[in-house]
C-alpha cells in the first residue's frame, strides 16, 4: 500500500498523490526553483561565451561545476532558496542569492554581479515555464496518452467483428462493429495529439519591458536579440520577440484549448462506455475484493468512467479560466498572471488522475456477445434502411413512405420482416440479398472504416 498524504488539501496531493507523482518534477515549488536555476545558469554560460571582455577570462572548465547545481538540486537547496525569499518576499531574487553564494563557494566571486544580468525576473519565469511544459508533455503528458491509444487500439483490434446495434438519439439504428466504434475515440484523440504538437513554446528574454533597456546601455557592441534569439533555441524553445515585460501566453492558451479538447473526448468516451455497461453491452470484470455499494451487495460500478469523467470536467474548468485569464495582463505588466501560472499543473494532474481512470476503466470491460447478438436479433426494424434505398434504386414510389408505416414505432421480427421483402416488387437479385441480411450482417463498410 503506498504512502498517502491525509492532510492535503488537494486529492492531486493526496488520494491521488500516487497517480500525479510524475508531475511534481514540472509543477512544485521545488521544479520551479530548478528550472529558474536551469535558465540563470545556462545564460551565464552563454555570456561566457559572447565575447564579453568582463568575462573572456571565465574558466571554461567550471561550467560543469555550474551545471552541477541545477543537476544536483535537492530538497536542502530548496529550502535554503525558500529561507532566503522569507527575507526578500522575492521569489526569483531569492534564486540569484541563492546562486550568488554558490559563485562564492566555487571561488568565482568576481563574476557573481553576472548573474541575472540585464534580466527581468519574467525573463526567467517566461523561459522556465515554456521549458517546464515542453518537457512535461514529452516526458509525461504524451506517453499517458500514448498508452490509452494503444489500449483503443488494441480492443478496437479485438472487437472488429462484434457486430452491435448502434443507437441514435437513443433509439435502435442501423447496425455497426464494437471494434469501429472504439476506432472513432482513438481517432480523435491522435488528432487532437497532433494540434498539440503543433503549438510552439514561446519564451520571453528581452528585459524590463521588452525592449534590451539594460542589455544596450551596458554593452551596445553585442546583438542581443540575435543572442537572446540563440540562447532560447538552446532549450529547443522559440523566443517571442515582440512583448511587454511578459511573454503574453497566448501560446499557453491554445495548448490548453486543444487538452481541453482532448479532455472532453475522454469525457465523451467515458460516458459512453457507462451507457454500454448500463444497457449490458459490457460486462465488468469482478474484482472479488472490492465493493460496490454499502447497502447493496450486487453492485459492480463503472467507477472508473465516473472518476474519468469528474477529473477531466475539473481539469476543463480550470482550463477555461486560465485560456481567459493568461492572455491578458493591464498594460506592460500586472503580476496578477504569477500566481495563476503556479496552478497551472493542477489542471494536468487532474487530467493526468482521468487518464490512468479511463485506462483502468478500459482494462476491466469486456463485450457481453450474447446479449449483443439477443439485441441485434430483437431489432429487424433497423433493416428497413436496406429495403427502402433497394426500393428506391429500383424506381419504387414512396419508397421510405411505405417503410415508414410499417416500422415507425413497432417492433419487427425476421418473420415480419422476410413476409414484407417477399411482397416487394423488385428484381430476384435484390430479394435474395434483402432476404440474406440479418441485422448482424448489416455494417456497411463498418469493417474497413
């Protein structure tokens, strides 16, 4: 049994602290200070590198002392950063001290004043949560949804040829194959993959309010926006290179439109796969330990739909606030965004808590093939589609009209149904396919599609 956190606030940090685990290297308080350091540290190796006469006489061999910081952070140095912002009520200051002191440490004192050189503290915020982000979802994020395609993949596979009635508006409708309507879901969800990889990370690393004030008066002979252009591709991260004092999140934004996207077609998946379990299409796999209702022993719940399902609705809420809050920011700079970005991880933990539900809920369905075949065989009325475009095609008037007042409403059975085809005036060839036909033989191309 794992560890379990009963005094968090959150479920993400206590129930379901054993699903969202892998997050906290992006989203803690602790991540943040790493990827601070991750963009100070670099960008003092990068000045190292420029040509800058103050620095030429850097020891190139200490940048692996420097890298070593941020390689190493451990919970100690995080607290030792959280101590000094006590004092300095200054989260990204608190990073410089804390480096500072190790420049001291590494006897490389002299060039301390380099750190956080010409920068805004957004210049580092702005690069350590694209960076951050980038790397949770190639890290995190992709693989969960890599491996609920496979499981779709997988059942679809298997399902192929279990034919099923399909229901529209919730009634009895031209019949389709299990394996195809689970193609559908995994379908949408590549797609929805593929927008996500599309979005670009944007980093902002341009100064006070956009415009390199302290990196131009200080040293003019350096390009800085071809520098800080360079610098930020190292992260494999592009730079905005038009902003205010922030990187105005757009980009953010659209990621979290295409995941809210992607959510609510997990949502849409649960739900169905509810209604299939509800109406006996799958059956639940017994799980002889566990109980499904207090008072009544027979129970066996979909509960791991229903968890999809209210976790993905939390992570799209939060979703929605962030798509319309982030992208604006009072003229250059409100600091109103700060505090929202530090939530920012608790949508994909949510997110993160419906996909291992979804995954779980999808291992422990399997078909119920005899009530299938007992439903496809109680609903001949779905055939009437067949006759009627046969009756069509063969110039028959009123073709749908006279289908319509034999089935709308009522039930037929293969007696009714073959006494029906044998009365049509049409050729043998199409009576004797019409008469083949049972609503399990009836797909269309269900198969190949």
């Amino acid at each position: 049994m794992g560890e379990h956190n009963l005094n968090a606030i959150s479920p993400i940090d206590g129930r379901y602290a054993s699903k969202t685990s892998e997050l906290n290297d992006f989203f803690s308080e602790k991540a943040l200070m790493k990827y601070r350091l991750v963009v100070e540290i670099e960008y003092f190796i990068s000045l190292c590198e420029s040509g800058i006469p103050e620095l030429k006489d850097f020891d190139a061999t200490k940048f692996s002392s420097l890298r070593e910081i941020y390689l190493n952070f451990s919970d100690k140095d995080a607290m030792q950063i959280k101590e000094v912002e006590e004092i300095t009520n200054h989260d990204v200051k608190a990073v410089e001290y804390f480096l500072k002191e190790k420049f001291v440490r590494l006897d490389i004192e002299k060039y301390k004043e380099f750190i956080h050189f010409g920068l805004t503290s957004q210049d580092i915020n702005n690069t350590a949560i694209p960076l951050s982000l980038k790397e949770m979802f190639e890290q995190v994020y992709f693989n969960s949804l890599d491996t609920l395609l496979k499981s779709l993949e997988r059942i679809s596979d298997e399902w192929k040829d279990i034919s099923m009635i399909a229901r529209t508006h919730g009634q009895a409708a031209s019949p389709t194959k299990l394996g195809k309507e689970i193609k559908v879901f995994q379908t949408r969800i590549d797609r929805e993959i593929k927008k996500l990889n599309s979005v670009a990370p944007l980093a902002k690393f341009s100064g006070a309010v956009g415009n390199y004030h302290a990196f131009d008066i200080a040293e003019g002979r350096i390009n800085w926006i071809a520098f800080t252009n360079k610098f930020i591709k190292t992260f494999n991260v592009a730079q905005n290179p038009v902003t205010t004092q922030i990187e105005p999140h757009d980009w953010i934004a659209e990621l979290l439109q295409t995941m809210t996207r992607a959510n609510n077609i997990c949502i849409d998946m649960s739900q169905d796969m509810w209604i299939y379990i509800s109406n006996e299409i799958f059956k639940l796999k017994l799980n002889k330990n566990e109980v499904g209702s207090s008072t009544m022993p027979h129970k066996v719940n979909p509960i791991d739909f229903e968890n999809a399902e209210g976790n993905f609705g939390i992570s799209n809420s939060l979703n929605d606030y962030f798509i319309n809050k982030l992208p604006r920011s009072r003229l250059q700079r409100d600091l109103s965004d700060s505090t929202v970005l530090r939530n920012i991880g608790m949508s994909f933990g949510y997110t993160k808590i419906g996909i291992t539900s979804l995954q779980n809920g999808l291992q422990k369905i399997a078909p119920n093939k005899e009530f299938i075949l007992n439903e496809l065989d109680n609903n001949w009325e779905v055939l009437t589609e067949a006759v009627q475009t046969i009756m069509r095609y063969e110039g028959i008037d009123d073709a749908y009209e006279q289908l319509k007042n034999l089935s709308r409403g009522k039930k037929l059975d293969k007696s009714s149904y073959k006494k029906f085809v044998i009365s049509l005036d049409i050729s043998d060839k199409s009576k004797e396919k019409l008469l083949s036909l049972t609503p399990a033989k009836y797909i269309g191309l269900a198969k190949k599609v």
